[in-house]
C-alpha cells in the first residue's frame, strides 16, 4: 500500500491547483459568419413574449447596431445581415 508523501508545501500546492483549475477559460470572439448565422436564425424564427407577439423587432435594432460598431472582415456576413435587415423592416 502506498501513503502520499507530504511535503511541506502541500497548502501551496493545493491552493495553485485549486485556482488553475478554476481559472476563467478565455471565450474566443465569433466569426463574422457565426455572429451573422445566429442573428439571422432569430430574425427569421423569432421568440415570443408573454402576449404571444414576435421580438423581431428588437433583434433588428440589435443587428443595426452590430453592423455599426463591428468592423466585418468577411463581406458576406456582412450582406447576408444586411439583407435580413432589408427583408423585415
């Protein structure tokens, strides 16, 4: 049978463990086209609210703002937002 052997610095090495372990995993930002596929799938297939009406409207105005602030480096995300936004207003 095998005991673990314990150093003197056992605490510290539970405490360097414990906070790797539970460290924030960095979130890697969308592409243009997966930012764009999601907008599009809720514009087109939009949720309801609590009166049974469609939130379209909101998720429009968030894509607007999106194409204002984002700086697309994919050009047919960028039309294929635009065009959505065409079709629904």
């Amino acid at each position: 049978m095998r005991f673990p052997v314990r150093s003197q610095n056992h605490d510290i090495f539970d405490i360097i463990y414990t906070v790797e372990k539970f460290k924030p995993k960095k979130i890697e930002e969308p592409t243009d086209m997966e930012l764009a596929l999601y907008w599009v799938g809720h514009i087109e297939n939009p949720c309801e609210d609590e009166n049974g009406n469609n939130v379209r409207s909101v998720y429009l105005r968030e894509v607007k703002k999106i194409l204002e602030i984002r700086k697309f480096e994919n050009p047919f995300a960028k039309k294929m937002l635009e065009d959505v936004i065409k079709r629904y207003e």
